[in-house]
C-alpha cells in the first residue's frame, strides 16, 4: 500500500571545448513518499541502488516525530544467531564473521550513521535500554567494527554526564538566578520600579563601555557556540512545539539555549538604553547609536541572530516610543538602522534576509566535518550564523500544513523528507560556522552576564517615566507593523498549489502561556498605546522569559508548502476562506493547544476529530467531545454539533477552541451562537 514516486535526475557537464564530446546520464531515483512502519524500516537496508540518497538520514533525522526509537530497532536489528553445537567454531575474519551476510552489513552501516549523527536519541537514563540493544547485536555482528567501538564510547559519555549531573545537584545552589533578574522593589515605587530605577548602577564597567567590535565579536562568539550545538532534531516542529507541555521542561535543550541567549542580549540592549530615567535625551541617543553600530558590526560578521535580537530591542514599544531619545539620534545611524530593519521585513516572511543568508551561505568555504572551533580562518569570511527562528517558523508551517498520516494508516514519509530538507541546512551551517576564529574577552562577558535586566512590565514602567504618555512620537523611526503566524502561514499557502495525498493538516502546539516561533510578545501595552504613540514596530518585542522567542531563522528562500484543494487566500483579505485555530481539550494534562487549518467547509465533526487526532486520542470518541470557542471575558460559545465551524465562530475573537466531553462540567459562562 506504499507510494512511491520516480524522479529522473540529468546530469549535465560543465561547458567544455568545441571539440570535446558530451555525455549526458540519466539517472532514476525511487522516492518512498508514504508506508507504513515496517516497510519504511525495510526501506533502510535494502541497498537498492535507485533508492533515495537522501532517505536514510531523513528517516534518522525525523523518526523520532512518529515512532519511538525502542520500536525502530526492535525492528530493525535482527535476532542473534542460534548457539553453535559443542566443539564446534566458526572461523573469524578481521573479527567479522563469515557468515555476516549482507542484510546484516546494512544494518551495522545504518546504526553507525545513527550513533554518529544521532547520539541523543539513545539517552534513556538510567539503563539506556536501547543504546544496550544495539551493543548487544554489534557484540555478535560487529565486535571488532568501528560501529561498535562507537556505541561503546557513546555509553561512555552517557555514563559520564549522568554522573557529572548528579554531582551538580549535590552542590548547593550557589549561584542567584540569572544575570541582573534579582532586582529589590524601592518603597514607595509603583509595582515594576526597582532600586535600579533611582540611579543605582550595577558595579564595574557596563557593556557600553567597551567598544563596538568587542561587544559585537563576543556576541557572535556566544552564538557560534549555542548554535554549534543545536540538535537539529529538537527543531522539529512535532518537538518543539511540546516545550511547554506538562513535564517537558527537558523537551529541546539545544534549542532553548539559543532562546535564552537571545532573549539575553534583548534584554542588555532594553537595560541599556532605558538606563536611569535621569538620562538626557543626548545621552540616550548615544546609547541608541552604539547599539545601531553593534548591529551594523554583527551583520559585517555575519551573525544574524544576535543582529536580530538588538533590532527586536530597538524596535520594541519601550524604546520605540522615546521621541526625544530617537530625535537626537544623528541621521547616519538612523539610516543604517532603517537598512538592517529592512532585512527582517516580514511583509514577505522574511524574504531578503533569507536571500542574503542564501547568497552568504553560497560563498565556498571550509567543509571539513573534523575543523574544530576556533581553528584558523580561511581567506573567505565565516559563517554565517542564522536566526534560529526562521527554520523553526518554517518547520513548525510543515508541521501544521502537512498531515502525519494518510489514507490507509500510511505514515506520510513527503512530510518527513521535506522537514530533512530544512535539518541538513542547519548541519551544513553550523559546519561553516566552525571557521569562524574568535577568542574570548571575559571582562564582556562578566559584563554581559552582570548587564542589568528588565522584565517588560518594568519596561514599559521606565519608559512612560522617560517620557510621559501625553507626547507624541514623529520622531521614532518609521516601520512597518508585523504580519502574524497566521498570515504568513496563509500566505506561503497561497503562494504555491500542490497536492498531498488526503489526510488532516498537522500542527504545532501553542500554548496560551508561550508565543509560537514567528509572533513575539508585543509590549504589556502594546494593544492599548498610550495617546499618540507610534504604531508597534514590526520586528519581535521584548521575549520574556517563558520561551517565547519567535526565532525563525532565515532560509534560502520562502518554503513552498502544498495542500491539495484550491489555492487559500491571504487570511484577512476579503474573501478569505481559512484560517488556523489552535485547540485544545479540557483535561487534567495542562492547557496543551495545538493548531489545525479550518476551511469554509469544515463541519463541527470533522474539526473535533481532526484535534482528537492531533492530540493522540482515539478518533472513534469524537461523537463523545462538543467543541467551545474561547471568548474574551472568560466566556465560551458553544459550536453546535452539525455546525459549520467557519461561519459559527465569533471572528472577533481569537481562534482558540477547548473540546470538552459532553455531560462535563461546563464554563459557567457559556453562550450559544445566534
């Protein structure tokens, strides 16, 4: 019941002489596009010279989003041969024995790419079950192979980290919270003012004080190392959607270090432009200049993520709204801040920073797999390093737009390969960032790590007591206002048409309490300005500190994503016939949503059963589960059973659902549509 699709691959040569003779090849790859478990697992050792190149590591990559690894393997590594009679041997080869016939040559191949490339997914403290299964099967298959001594070093490391780990949780906590978090509230100031506010200062010398290229080069030095070790995996849209789910405090590590950084170098650049109130305008516009300079630094360095999070800072409602502080800003600065405003344009999904980043990742460079960090740099520069968020944003868009299974019960393999498409450009990048040649000043980093922070409620606080509400703002820099998730989602849908083979859109999960990659917080205030303040700028506000960073780093080019049906149309624009919702069930397992595509002609059952799938519950209980509408005002509107879902909902409210059990206890709100 597998699909599988053929493509023919031209090779043709390079421009050769007038005389020279042309060869032109054809050659037929054999793409698996959907089948069930056992066959995808068969598909892994078959050797057939026609098969995909690319489809064993997408499989290693991705597997993980639909299966367990324990159950991979238990299909994959075949049972130990039956004991010999007594006094009888088989004679050895190198180690290898005779009768390693060769099914079994694929499979000791496919594990050592998976310990190489894919150690994490063998971490299942304490016994490591699975990373045991495969030890056992290379002591007989392999014992003297590489793969082997590959598995036992990686339980090795295993063993140590756990160890390591215990260690530092017998150690008292010594350490306060993170850096510049612990600020005391100052008696009689209003709630968000801290000693801070009355001109304390933290001790030593601020980050300011050290100059452009160092600040910027140990940013970039931080971010080559985070992004280094970003397990591509945990960028899957299936995974790090689960961030926030009951329990998943340890769901994409890698992935979250990134975020904090990030989130840290917004929070310095808010800490020190807001500074003390006591600030003359002069000054303030000083600081916003050597931060546009910063910027402009990380750009020459190619380090878009830190670029990205000192525009996000400046174009954040606290420091957007500083009239006088931008007015004196001088017109060079505010010109190159407009131009690197430019490259996060999301009018087109951040279109010209993903050709950019194209173009720099088109410059040959260093490929070596073993050039270490900190090696010596070639003549071409480094890099570059991505905006995280970009790839996320575009994974999270396949996860939600592509179903994971289809007709038949056949897992839809399409989904997979075009998610390894996106993985191998964040391997291939974090290769080139290898070359990159950077050494580490610790007085800025203690003075990074000591910067004062600001939550974005004390934020806001600082920035109405710089510059009371009452004045307007024409002479904040002009930007465009973002577009969100929703709107780009539709719009990269309705950029290409395309077919995939039935099925229910997937989706991310978007907790009310976290920002999905590709909508950053706004400010506390940002829906209610004060009087004549600018429109909210368009680049990420301020993240706080429940992850929700929007990284979505920059791409070659948009993704192009396929529903099958009609081209849907820009979500606001009239006519519009869908749009994503985020719903979630009313249980005991915390305020999980996750989002599917509602069409004009969805009825109420199709979109319960379509969440109930998205939520691993059994599909046949969909007639047991009524579907609510999330109102404001702690209300709730009941869909009607036969209804159709686009046209019941409220579209002023948001798009969020609860299903919720029939006979269960209902809000006490609840309404029911006119």
């Amino acid at each position: 019941m597998e699909r599988t699709a053929g493509r023919e691959l031209a090779l043709v040569p390079r421009p050769a002489a007038c005389d020279a003779f042309l060869h032109y090849r054809t050659s037929k790859v054999r793409a698996l596009r959907a089948a069930r478990l056992e066959r995808l697992v068969r598909e892994l050792v078959s050797g057939d010279r026609a098969q995909d190149p690319g489809f064993v590591p997408a499989f290693l990559a991705t597997h993980r989003a639909f299966v367990p690894t324990a159950r991979v393997l238990a299909l994959l590594l075949p049972p130990p041969p039956p004991p010999l009679p007594p006094g009888v041997e088989i004679k050895k080869t190198e180690g290898r024995d005779l009768s390693f016939n060769q099914n079994l040559r694929a499979v000791v191949s496919v594990l050592g790419s998976w310990l190489r490339d894919h150690p994490q997914d063998f971490r299942d403290p304490p016994a490591h079950s699975d990373l045991s299964s495969v030890r056992t099967f290379l002591g007989w298959a392999a014992p003297l192979g590489a793969e082997a001594r590959e598995a036992e070093k990686l339980l090795g490391q295993l063993l140590e980290e756990a160890e390591h780990a215990q260690e530092e949780e017998a150690q008292p906590q010594a350490r306060a919270g993170p850096p510049g978090a612990a600020q005391t509230p100052c008696a009689g100031c209003p709630e968000g003012c801290s000693q801070e506010e009355e001109g304390l200062v933290q001790e030593g010398p601020e980050l300011l004080d050290f100059g452009v290229d160092e600040v910027a080069e140990q940013l970039t030095l931080l971010d080559v190392e985070l992004f280094s070790r970003v397990r591509p995996c945990e960028c899957l849209g299936s995974v790090w959607s689960q961030r926030d789910r009951p329990g998943a405090a340890g769901v994409a590590p890698t992935v979250r270090a990134t975020v904090t950084q990030f989130n840290t170098v917004t929070g310095c650049v808010l800490g020190s432009v807001l500074g003390p109130p006591g600030l003359a305008a002069p000054q303030r516009a000083q600081r916003l200049e050597k931060w546009i300079r910063i910027a402009q630094r990380c750009r020459e360095l190619r380090n878009f993520s830190s670029l990205r999070a000192i525009l996000s800072a400046l174009q954040s409602n606290p420091i957007y709204r500083l009239k006088r502080s931008w007015g004196a800003v001088s017109r060079e600065p505010l010109s190159t801040f407009r131009k690197l405003s430019q490259i996060f344009s999301d009018e087109n999904n951040h279109l010209s920073c993903r050709e950019i980043l194209s173009q720099e990742e088109a410059t040959e460079g260093p490929q070596e797999e073993d050039t270490p960090l900190g090696s010596l740099p070639s003549k071409l520069p480094p890099g570059p390093v991505p905006y995280l968020g970009t790839f996320l944003t575009d994974l999270i868009m396949l996860d939600t737009a592509l179903p994971d299974m289809l007709e038949g019960d056949l897992i839809n393999f399409e989904k997979r390969r075009k998610e390894w498409e996106i993985l191998a450009r964040i391997q291939q990048l974090q290769r080139r960032c290898r070359s990159y040649c950077l050494s580490p000043h610790p007085p800025v980093l203690a003075a990074l790590r000591a910067q004062r922070q600001l939550s974005e409620e004390q934020s806001y606080h600082v920035s109405r007591v710089i510059e009371p509400p009452a004045a307007s703002c024409p002479s904040s820099p002009r930007v465009r206002r973002r577009i969100s998730l929703t709107k780009r989602l539709s719009a990269k849908l309705s950029r290409e048409k395309g077919s995939s083979p039935g099925g229910s859109p997937g989706d991310p999960s978007s907790p009310t309490s976290s920002l999905s990659p590709g909508s950053p917080p706004s400010s506390p205030r940002s829906k209610d300005p004060p009087p004549g303040s600018p429109p909210a700028s368009p680049g990420p506000q301020v993240p706080s500190t429940k992850l929700p960073l929007s990284p979505d780093l920059p791409g070659p080019r948009p993704l192009a994503l396929s529903l099958s049906g009609p081209c849907i149309p820009l979500l606001g624009q009239q006519g519009s016939e869908a749009r994503v919702i985020r719903v979630s069930i009313d249980n005991d397992h915390g305020n999980l949503y996750r989002s599917i595509l509602l069409t004009s002609q969805d009825k109420a059952p199709s979109v319960v059963q379509r969440a109930l799938q998205k939520h691993n519950v059994a599909q046949p209980w969909a007639h047991d589960y009524q579907l609510f509408q999330v109102l404001p005002g702690d209300r709730e509107l009941l869909i009607p059973d036969n209804a159709n879902v686009f046209y019941a909902m409220s579209p002023a409210a948001p798009g969020d659902f609860m299903l919720r059990r029939k006979g269960g206890a209902r809000h006490t709100n609840s309404v029911s549509p006119t």
